[in-house]
C-alpha cells in the first residue's frame, strides 16, 4: 500500500494548542483480521532528538505534553513535571549506552560485514507459523521480554544511588518547571551536561555511569510518556469519517500507548513494554509486516476482552523479541 503524508493541527484538540503548530504523519491503509481500514503514525526520523537530528514532531511532543498538563492539572503535580523534564533531556541522553537497558535501536549491520541480520519479516513469519497456537499470559510477557533482552539486573547500591542522581538531577527544577519550563530544562541540562563531561567518560566510576545509563532510558521512557499522551487525544480526530472506527481506534490505542495494568502484591503499576510503547519498536514493527503476526494483532484488536487471543499476541510478540534481540547480538 502506498504512503501518504497528513498533516495535523493540533488545533483540532483545543485551541490552547494552535501555537504547536502540526504533526507531520504517515498513513497507509492496512487490513487486519478482515477490517480494512488507515493506519497512522509518527516517522522516527528524528522523533527522538537523538544526535543532533529533531524533527519537528520531537518539539511538537513535548510542548503538547507540556500544555496538556497545564491545562487540566492544578495542584502542580510533580509527576508530570518530572515526565517533561525527563524526556527534554533526550537530545543529551547516552543513547547507545540506554541501548544496554531495554533495547530499541533498528537492527543494522555495521559497514562492511558480511553478516545480515536474520530479524526480518521472512525469518519471523517462519518461526510465527510454526507456534501461532501458543500463548503467553500478560505478566510471563513481562518477565521473558526482560530475559529476550537481556535486561541488566543492577544491585540495590546501584538503585539507591540511581534515586539520589535523579533527586539531585531534578531537584528544584520540578517545582520552577510550572512557572518556566525552559529555565527548569536548561537547570537540569547543565547538571547534566556536568556529569557527563566529569565522569561520564573516564575509565573508572562504573557504577555512576549505569545510573547515567538508567537515567538515560528513562529519559527515553518518559518521551514515551509524552507520546503517549499525544496519541489519546489525537486518535478520535484521526478516526473521523474513517472506515471502521472502533476498530480503529482500538489498534492505535494498541500501538501507541504505553500500557500498563495492576498486579497484586505489587505497590506501582507494571509496564506491558517497560515504559515504551509498541509501535516505536521494531520487534513490533516488523512483527505487523508478516502473515501470521498481522492475524494475530488483528484477532486481538478484534475481541479484546477474548483472553487466548490477547496471549497468542503477546507470544507472537515475545518471538519477535527474541529474534530482535538475537540478531543485535549477532552483528559484527
């Protein structure tokens, strides 16, 4: 199916947020489970603001964010300071070193290798087709997806010192934030900035660098937040005079939001994918551009409240992290 360019005004929300500007999206029509209809999303290209490349999109995230939680929030709050001013730092993150935390960075051959990445779509519908039946249940999802990776199990000094360097990182900027969010970010910056240059790429100091490496992801996670929110309030416009709406609408709430659910026994809600949201990662990408994985998602999206259709989802989707994770371990 072709690809389309929309653009789309922000505006639409509420005029509070017509000095944003618009969103430059893509679109193409896709059919899932017999339900044909136009998908939406965000071109990665510079939506991170990593290395010096920010689309315009990455500065529309975030000032929506930003005007969002200063319309309907009233008590200051320091959560969603703390969200914004987390995720502005993604421009000055550690990126490949946050790749070592839960990563999401496309799989690419270096120049020259004569290795090529075994995670495409021919490899993973191979290994779909042969268990399509089986299923994984939300909170296996969890705790495999951690294993597929390779997620680092840190010690309890390295989290005490992780909360200390997040205290003193976002310290008075989250109350300065409500009144002047560039000053806040920019106090926040050079304590950053500081912290990179003093330690962050000498030799030794290795734990200090993990929790620069945690810190890192979870600047990542917040901007995942970020747009995340941008995404529930965008959806209902996207979907007008579209075809099969609630269909619709419950995809891209799929793909786009970052889910989470209670567990008992436990104080704070676990995320489904860590703070980030499916569609930004290329497991998940590449997992809608196979027979047997486009099926499955749409059988999901179809009847959300059929259990063995959510867990051979999330076990079509814990395959594709494997296979992910493999062949990032695999390159030269």
């Amino acid at each position: 199916m072709a690809i389309s360019q929309v653009e789309f005004s922000l505006s639409q929300i509420g005029k509070q947020f017509s000095s944003i500007g618009t969103l430059s999206l893509c679109c193409h029509e896709i059919n899932l489970a017999g339900y044909q209809f136009n998908q939406f999303w965000l071109p990665k290209p510079g939506l991170f603001g990593l290395r010096n490349q920010q689309s315009s999109n990455h500065t529309a995230v975030l000032d929506f964010y930003r005007q969002l939680v200063c319309t309907r929030i009233f008590d200051r709050d320091s959560r969603p300071a703390k969200t914004h001013l987390l995720a502005s730092l993604l421009p000055n993150i550690r990126g490949n070193r946050a790749q070592d935390i839960f990563p999401d960075a496309s799989v690419m051959a270096p120049k020259n290798c004569p290795t090529e990445s075994e995670f495409n779509s021919v490899e993973l519908e191979a290994r779909l087709a042969t268990g399509d039946s089986e299923r994984v249940s939300i909170i296996e999802f969890c705790n495999r997806n951690r294993e597929a990776v390779e997620f680092p199990d840190f010690p309890d000094s390295t989290f005490a010192l992780y909360r200390k360097f997040e205290s003193e990182l976002l310290n008075d900027a989250k109350s300065q934030w409500w009144d002047d969010a560039v000053a806040a970010t920019d106090l926040m910056e050079q304590r950053w900035l500081r912290w990179c240059d003093g330690f962050g790429r000498r030799r030794s100091n290795e734990v200090k660098k993990d929790v620069l490496n945690i810190l890192s992801y979870e600047s990542k996670a917040a901007f995942h937040q970020a747009y995340s929110a941008l995404w529930f309030e965008i959806i209902p416009h996207l979907i007008v005079n579209q075809q099969n709406q609630k269909f619709s609408k419950a995809f891209h709430a799929l793909w786009h939001l970052d889910h989470r659910f209670a567990v008992p026994g436990h104080s704070r809600d676990i995320h489904l994918l860590h703070g980030l949201t499916l569609g930004l990662h290329p497991a998940f990408g590449t997992l809608l551009t196979t027979e047997t994985g486009s099926r499955l998602v749409g059988e999901t999206v179809a009847a959300p409240e059929n259990i063995a259709a959510q867990e051979r989802f999330l076990h079509a989707g814990l395959v594709a992290l494997y296979l992910y994770a493999a062949a990032r371990r695999s390159r030269c």
